[in-house]
C-alpha cells in the first residue's frame, strides 16, 4: 500500500481497467491524485496507482476488500455493464448482475469509505443518459435510474460534511462496451453530433466535479451525450 504524503489527495475508482473509468483514473493521475482502482481485470499505471482485485458482481466481498484503505477523498463508481433485450425476452439474472454492479456495488462501497472520508469529499457515480428509458434497455436503465435515487439521497444526507455526491450519465460512448455481444440486441445510434462520446471529456467533467471547483454542485444529473437526448 502506498504512503500517504502530506495534502495528498486520494481517490478510490471502481472500474479502472476500461472504458470510461480507465480514463477517469488516468485524469486523476495527471491531475497529481494518488488513486486506488478496483477492477477484475490487474492494471497497471503510472503515477501514484495502487490496483486492487474486485469483483463488483459480488458487492458483499467489497466491505473486506477496502477495509485496509487509507481515508479517501472521493470516491468514483464507473464499474457497469450492460444487457439489452425487448419486453418478452428479459433475462432476470441479468436485472440481478447489473443491478449488483451498478447499485448494490455503490451502496456497499459508500457505507464502508464515507464514514472516514474527508470533510469536503466528493463522490461521483457513472449513470447513464438511458436513465429515464431507452427502448430494449429496461433493465439497464432500471440500475442507472436508480443512481439518481442513491446519489441525491446522499447528497442530502452528507451535505453537513460538505461532501458532494453527483451523476455523470454518458450516452453512447466509445467504449468496449459498445462491442460487447450482451447489447447486441440494441445496435449503437449515433448522436446529433456525429460522433460518439469521447470518454476522456466524462473523465474531464469528472475532474472538476471531484475538484475544488465542485464544491457548490450536490446532488445533480449531468448529461453527456453528444446531442443524442435531443
């Protein structure tokens, strides 16, 4: 485990082997934080790294798995997946996995880190611009919507600390993810812009969020979807 040094700021990320919490983390290691990333898959970074094995498809192993962390100053929930099907071909274990990733993951890994987070911290959660209903997406934007729900009751709850807690909710984003066979079901359509989201501009929205600058913005929905929502 890494030392800690004198007005460092640290941040936990889950998902930081890909896609956009890859880029989150790189963002925060250029911008001079010191980041534990939680993932399955081993990574490896430069800058002040420490990479933990996760699986946040079993969110009760969590609580153990960063029991031994120093305080953190935010905290980063980007681990998700996606699994697509029309009503009438829904898959209730896929309702489970992604809700086990998306919510039960956050909520273990809040309760187990907040409570020794720095005054002031921030947390921000990946949702997604499918939140408030894409067709053959129900189950996925169930798990995203019900972010919104965790994250402004957190807002509320931890605004006497002054920590912050925000939803960033990407639309079609150049990830993995878009080639995944599981969201086969719903071909990508490209946003009004032309292109799709480019995962280092979350990670740059993430930033100041997580920055000094966010310390005004609680409990917020930011949408970035390259016009896709218009």
């Amino acid at each position: 485990m890494t030392e800690q040094v004198a007005g460092e700021r640290h941040a936990v990320v889950t998902g930081c082997s890909s896609g956009i919490g890859l880029a989150i983390t790189r963002r925060l290691l250029a911008d001079g934080w010191a980041v534990t990333g939680l993932s399955r898959t081993p990574t490896s970074l430069d800058g002040k790294f420490e990479w933990l094995q996760a699986d946040l498809s079993e969110p009760e192993s969590l609580a153990d798995a960063v029991a031994g962390l120093r305080p953190a100053d935010a905290l980063v929930h980007a681990a998700g997946f996606q699994r697509t099907a029309p009503l009438g071909e829904l898959d209730p274990s896929a309702l489970s996995g992604m809700f086990a990733v998306h919510v039960a993951a956050a909520s273990v890994l809040a309760n187990a880190l907040v409570p020794s987070m720095h005054d002031g911290g921030r947390i921000v959660l990946l949702g997604s611009r499918t939140s408030t209903g894409s067709p053959g997406k129900s189950h996925y934007a169930a798990t995203k919507a019900a972010l919104m729900g965790l994250g402004r009751t957190w807002a509320q709850e931890l605004a006497p600390r002054g920590i912050t807690v925000n939803v960033l909710s990407p639309g079609p984003t150049d990830t993995p993810m878009l080639n995944d066979p599981g969201r086969a079901a719903t071909p990508v359509k490209m946003p009004a812009l032309g292109a799709l989201v480019d995962p280092e501009d979350v990670a740059a929205l993430a930033a100041f969020l997580l920055g000094p600058h966010g310390k005004s913005i609680t409990g917020q929905n930011y949408v970035i979807c390259g016009g896709a929502s218009l």
